[in-house]
C-alpha cells in the first residue's frame, strides 16, 4: 500500500495518495511513518489542521517505538528463549 500512495502523490493524484494513507494508518495505527505522511499528504493539500493532528500522532509514536521490532529479541538472545 505504501508504494501505491507513493505512486498516486508522484502521479499528483492526492486524493487518492491521501485515501491509501489513511488506510494504512486504519490498518497500522501505531506505525509512526504512515501518520507522518498522512500528515505531509494533507500539508500539501492545505489541511494544516489536520496535517498538524497527523504530525501529533507521529512524533508521539515515534518517541515510544522501539528502535527494533520485539520479534527480533529471539534473533539476539536465542539461549533465553529456548
């Protein structure tokens, strides 16, 4: 879906980036990258309100996620989870 919604914002088609954004950002509400570029999407559209809201979000999740994912803690101390 990300590289959908990068293609349509190329193809300047920012409805549509702007709808497979939001989309992302239902389907992954904690993925800090997809509300930071919700929130550019709807910048460029002159949402400010909104874009403002977005970036909110992002900052906040993105101050506590961590700096790799938790599925890889087995990868780095396999004799812990044996």
């Amino acid at each position: 879906m990300a590289a959908l919604a990068k293609l349509y914002e190329e193809e300047g088609n920012q409805k549509m980036a702007e709808h497979m954004l939001r989309e992302m950002v239902r389907v992954d509400p904690l993925n800090c990258e997809w509300w930071q570029q919700l929130g550019c999407s709807l910048m460029k559209r002159g949402d400010s309100e909104r874009a403002t809201e977005c970036l909110t979000a992002a900052s906040q999740l993105d101050r506590s996620t961590p700096l790799l994912p938790f599925s890889v803690v087995p990868m780095v101390f396999p004799a812990n989870f044996r």
